[in-house]
C-alpha cells in the first residue's frame, strides 16, 4: 500500500496541474465521511461539488449501479434500452416537464442547452440565422468547454483559450433591469445559475428569478436554469428555483443526478422546446445509456423517499445559525440556502485556502471559492449530532489569528 506523499509525489510528477487540490488523498468513503490511505476520518464539506448530494456510495446506488452493469451497460442510443424510458417517467413526473434530453456531464448538458436554444430562436421565434444571443450573469460558471468559457467573466477560465464563441451577452448578476436592458429582437434566453456556487454562493436579491421570468414572458425568450449544482435539493428546495416559485423553460441537471457515483446529465424542457430537435441533429455515445438510466433512477428515489429536501433545509438552516454565532473578525458575512453555505471572508483575513488547510488537519473537508469564500456544502443526509461535531471545529479555526 502507497502513503500519502509517495502518491502525491507520483500525481505531481505524472499529471498535468489543472488543479491545486488539497493534500488529502481518499481511499475509501462512506455517507458524510472520507478516509484517507492512512485511515484518517474526514468530513465531507464539499459532496465533489454537489455531486454527492445523497451521501458516499449509498447503499442503494451502488446497487443499482452494480446489478445493471451486469445486465446491459451500454449500447449508445442507435438502440432503445429497458431503462432509460423509466428515467425519463420517473423524472418527468418528479418536477412536472415533458421531455428530457440525457447526456453525462454538466457541461454537456450546459452545451446540448445552447443549441436548442439557438435551433428554437431560428426555428420558433423566427431570429435571423446565426444572429441568436444569449444573456448570461457575470461571475457564472457553466463549465469548462471552450464555447461556455466565452461567456465566463473569470479570466483564469478564458486566458489563452480563445478564440472564443459570439452570441453572449453578460450582465450583472441579480440586476434583473440589466436584464431588460439588454434584451433584442434577437435575444433567445436568459441562461443563469439561481445561485452562483462557483462564485462564492452568491444569492440574488429576492425577486429577481420572478423578474427574469415576468421578462422571458413578455419577449417570448425562453428561461434557461442551470440547476447543476443548486438542483435537486441542495437548496433546501428540490430546485433552487423554487424558492421564487418559479418555473423555468428549461432546466439544466446533473451532478447528484448521478448519486456520486456516475456521471448523468440531463436538459430538460416542454414538448415545444425540445421538440426542435430530429434525429441526427444532436447526441452523445453515453448519453442515455441503462447504466446511467438505471443509477439516476435510484438517486431520484433517495432524494424522495429519505427526505433529503427537508433535511437540507432543515440541516441547512441549523448549520448557518451556529456558523453566524461564530464571533470570528475573519468573517464578513455567510450566505447561502439549505445545505449550500459560504463563509465570506474580510480582505484582511489572509484568504480561504490557509483556513480550508486548518480544517483538513482537523477532520473537515472543504475548499476555497475564489479566494475569499469557504464553502460548506455536506451530503444531504447529514444530521444534528454530526453539524454538533463540526462547529467546534470550524470556530477554533476560524479563531485563529
């Protein structure tokens, strides 16, 4: 068996350093906790993003995930399958649309949004070829492509990654008259993340997603939600959307769609929407596949049937209360919903990561959000006695001078 640093060691010299990871190195997990190659404990504060929303390697996931890849994994979509029709149904009828269109990662689906978007402004809206725009919020982070770091505002995303993709049209985040203003003849959606995660969970001022819809309606411009990591109850709602009880013409999922231990992805609209689409015109060798079918089924049904919604509202909101007793002059403000918390931090507090490494020698795992911001974002199943654990430790480190 590898300690820790001889596989460090082998990692820096073997990969490229697109990432600045923290130096734990997991070897095993299980529901909100993580083990090192040590067997050291650590709690889960980041869920890979939000993409473990349901806990590590959930019994009934795994399960799944197991038993169909002993009977059909795959066989891309020139062929139906058993499972992906029961998907489909079983998300349908949990947030209330008409057709899905499944891919793997978040980009892709982010990438699949996109073109249906622009194949619906020429097809239905009657936008000039080629002319469709697009309005997008400063600070969004949609992925990594090279078409959706045209429209980022980081310029660590874009720097010498161009050139880069017309059609985009940014705006400041929560200025819905920013919005207005920048609507045309030829503008086809608004595509925005309810709340920014990548950008430091940043919340938009109340009313701003029912201005965007109230827009979107009087402009016949579709609502694009990217729900990737704010969906399926990381919000403390199943979609963050609904905070605003709003409905958007499409909705962009991923992440714990897969249950944290598949890639699944999926765009999801009405009939009119995503009927633009024929054979041929858009696809995805996985996309699809009665693996991910059979996975995503199994995440759905845990998020339901063990209440994973109210527990992060509930857990959420318990978790951002003793976090606010913290007494701490590092801190500037928290903010978030649900299970889904930033930690902002003052200028002066010598940024987030020495204070992420602090907590990973106590046992805690989370990670710096540009620079200033930790985030706190545990799988959805965590509960009292666990949070009770935790902020002991999250007030001495942040304590700390």
């Amino acid at each position: 068996m590898f300690d820790s640093k001889t596989l460090i060691d082998l990692e820096e010299r073997l990969g490229a350093h697109n990432y600045h990871p923290l130096d734990v190195v997991c070897s095993h997990a299980e529901g909100v906790w993580i083990y090192d190659v040590e067997g050291n404990r650590y709690l889960d504060c980041l869920s890979a993003y939000s993409a473990v929303n349901q806990g590590h390697s959930h019994p009934r996931i795994v399960q799944a995930l197991v038993e169909q890849a002993g009977r059909l994994a795959i066989t891309s979509r020139a062929f139906r399958n058993d499972r992906l029709p029961l998907f489909y149904k079983d998300l349908l009828d949990l947030i209330g649309y008409e057709r899905v269109l499944p891919m793997n990662t978040g980009v892709e689906a982010v990438e699949t949004a996109i073109k249906v978007v622009r194949k619906w402004a020429y097809k239905i809206k009657g936008v000039p070829r080629d002319r469709a725009e697009i309005i997008v919020a400063e600070g969004n982070f949609h992925g990594r492509t090279t078409t959706v770091v045209s429209f980022s505002t980081e310029p660590q995303y874009r720097d010498d990654f161009g050139p880069f993709a017309p059609g985009f049209v940014i705006v400041p985040f929560g200025d819905a008259d920013a919005v207005a203003e920048a609507v045309t003849p030829n503008t086809a959606a608004v595509l925005i993340e309810p709340i920014q995660g990548e950008a430091g969970v940043v919340v938009p001022p109340e009313g701003y997603l029912r201005d965007i819809r109230q827009l979107c309606d009087e402009h016949k411009i579709l609502f694009v939600a990217d729900e990737i990591q704010t969906g399926l109850g990381r919000t403390g709602k199943l979609m963050a959307c609904d905070h605003e009880d709003v409905r958007p013409d499409m909705l962009i999922l991923g992440k714990a769609l897969g249950g944290g231990v598949y890639p699944v992805s999926a765009v999801v609209a009405s009939d009119k929407v995503l009927g633009v689409l024929g054979p041929g015109e858009h696809g995805s060798t996985f996309g699809g596949n009665p693996l991910a079918a059979a996975v995503a089924q199994a995440a759905l049904r845990v998020i339901v049937e063990e209440k994973l919604v109210d527990n992060s509202a509930n857990m959420g909101q318990y978790f951002r209360e003793h976090l606010e007793e913290i007494n701490s002059p590092h801190i500037d403000h928290i903010r978030g919903k649900g299970l889904l918390i930033g930690v902002v931090l003052k200028p002066d507090a010598g940024g987030a990561r020495r204070f992420c490494e602090a907590l990973q020698q106590r046992g805690i795992l989370t990670k710096e959000t540009h620079e200033h911001v930790i985030r706190f974002a545990p799988p959805l199943i965590i509960d009292q006695a666990t949070i009770d654990w935790a902020i002991p430790i999250v007030r001495e480190v942040l304590l700390t001078p």
